[in-house]
C-alpha cells in the first residue's frame, strides 16, 4: 500500500495494510548523531531509510514564508527569558488591543512550501499553519495574566483571541486556496495540559478555545483535509470536546502524562478519534532497550490499533535518544 494512502485510511477510521509510522521532528542538535548512525546524509534520506510514512512540511518551516516591511516577526511579542513584560500585560480595554501591530495576510509567501509540497513523493502531506493561537495569547498577556484575565477581563482576553485567530484562519484560508490536493491533513498544535492536568479550567477552554478549534477542524474539512491536533500533557478531560469538534486525529499520547495511557485512551475513545504517537518519550525512548521499545509498540499496536501511527510521545526527539531505539521503533512498525 502507498503511504500516503496507508495514513489517509488510518486517520479516517479504515483499517490498513499495517500500522502508520512517523520518526517526529527530531531537535537539530539530533540529526547529526543520526546521520552518523544511519549513514545517512539528508533528512529525507534517513526517514526513507526508517519507512516514515508521513512529512510535516508547514509554511512557518520556510524562512520566507512571512516578510514584515519592518523587520517584525509574525507576533512581535519581544518575548524573552528575562523576565521582560509581554507587550499586552497593561491593557484593560478590548480596544487597546487595536494598537498592537498585529501581523498582515498580506505579507505571507507559500512558494518555498509549495514546491515542498510537491515534490514530496509518496508520503502523507500535513500542512498548514501550526496556529498556537493559546500560546500566542499566553505570550502577548504574559502567562499568568492571562489565567486571571480569563476570570476578571473575559472580555480583553477574547479581544485579543480574536486577532490572533483571526489572522491564522485568514493565513490557513489563503495557503489552503494555494495548496489544494497537495496537502492530505491539516497539522496543528497548542499544548493544553501539564504533566498532571489542563493548564486551563474547563469552563475557560469551552469558552475562550474550544470555539476557534472548531472553527479551524471545519476550515480545513471544506478543503477535503483531515485535522490533526496536536497537544501535549495530561489533556483527557477535554478529548470528548476534540472529536465533537472535528478532529479526526490526536497527537502525541504523553504516554507518563496523567490518564494519557493507551489502556484508558482505547477503552473511552478507540474507534472515534484515530491515534499518532503514544511510544514514550520521558523514560523509554531515553533509558529503555531496544527490544523494550520492540514490545511497547508491539503492545500499543495491539491496545491502540489498527487505526494508529506509531511515533515518539513527542516529536522534537532529543539528543538523549539512542538512534538504534528509533531503529527498533520502526521495525516494530514495520513487521506488522
């Protein structure tokens, strides 16, 4: 079977040839110690070599994707490690919300990500801006201030959701309109959970997120895409939420995080959701041999499968990951 037809049956709920599999988007300090295992020289050459059967090849990934006449990135927060004030910590109006200089669609540029796109080859195509509209949000306010905004200034925090939103649905609409059949899923991502729980109550996630998560799983459905979402942590609680929503697929299964084991995601929502990660990331990956990598995907084959694509729990994979523990990933996946 095709790959790019083996990952669209999958994440529709259809059974393939085997399980899917995807090696993630490892850190860049990890690509040399894979090359020198593999002996390999490209990134495409090595994930050919592992059988990856999907490629995120998202707009932001390219240099020239956005060019702001002054110099500015996407959303100018001035963000830094020092403890510098995010640049809406002092409003209190919806209105002041307006002076920011929120990004133009019109400075966008898909070339470089289109010819990505299509020479690509026989791999599933996830595409589409990362839209971390939460995280875009937490930054602009500061994280903590927009916690307590959410309770005393709902208003303000929803003023400034819908400029950030609003400038990814415009983004997703006009890259969309450029990509049509090139792209097969639409791959986006904001990390709603900690180790042990949501980061937000679930009063504040019906009502400040869950509304433009729809928005943007229905966005992508009229262009014929699949939604992938991507969240990390301990986000259990509000799965129900995703697929009434429109997600057809859930990325990565924190397999240490909290009622995130494949046993209870099976058991509630095996058979509406399809699955891509679960191999853990925090312990095994890391400490474990190869043959304990071997019988985990054996395992979450079996628990999670047959709609699943095996890959890490997260998918910037580390340094600290011995590549031959990759390797027996992929085998495992492939001698299914």
């Amino acid at each position: 079977m095709e790959r790019r037809q083996r990952i669209r049956r999958i994440i529709s709920g259809q059974p393939a040839d085997r399980c899917g599999f995807w090696l993630g988007n490892p850190h860049p300090d990890t690509w040399p110690i894979l090359h020198e295992y593999f002996g390999t020289e490209t990134e495409e050459e090595l994930r050919r070599q592992l059988g990856d059967d999907l490629r995120q090849i998202s707009p932001q990934f390219f240099a020239d994707y956005y060019s702001d006449p002054e110099g500015r990135g996407l959303f100018a927060t001035g963000l830094d490690k020092r403890g510098k004030k995010a640049p809406l910590a002092d409003c209190e109006e919806p209105g002041d919300v307006d002076r920011f200089p929120w990004p133009n669609p019109e400075n966008l540029n898909f070339t470089s990500c289109l010819k990505a796109l299509e020479t690509a080859g026989d791999v599933y195509r996830a595409s589409g801006f990362w839209t971390p509209f939460y995280h875009n949000v937490m930054d602009l306010l500061g994280m903590e201030n927009y916690m307590i905004k959410m309770y005393t200034n709902p208003e303000l925090v929803e003023a400034v959701t819908e400029k950030v939103c609003s400038f990814y649905y415009e983004a997703n609409g006009r890259f969309f309109e450029a990509a049509g059949d090139r792209v097969d899923g639409f791959f986006f991502g904001n990390d709603f959970g900690t180790q042990l729980d949501l980061i937000c109550g679930l009063e504040q996630f019906d009502r400040f997120i869950l509304p433009w998560f729809k928005r943007f799983t229905e966005q992508a459905h009229a262009y014929g895409y699949q939604a992938i979402l991507h969240s990390c942590g301990a986000i259990s609680k509000v799965i129900e939420r995703l697929i009434d929503a429109g997600v057809d697929c859930l990325h990565p299964l924190q397999a240490q995080a909290r009622d995130m084991h494949a046993e209870k995601l099976a058991r509630d929502f095996k058979g509406r959701i399809a699955f891509m990660g679960g191999v853990d990331t925090q312990q095994l990956l890391v400490n474990g041999s190869a043959e304990d990598v071997r019988a985990e995907v054996e395992r979450l084959k079996k628990v999670l499968g047959p709609c699943l694509v095996v890959s890490p729990s997260h998918e910037a994979v580390l340094p600290n990951v011995p590549p031959r523990n990759l390797e027996a990933m992929a085998e495992a996946v492939a001698e299914s």
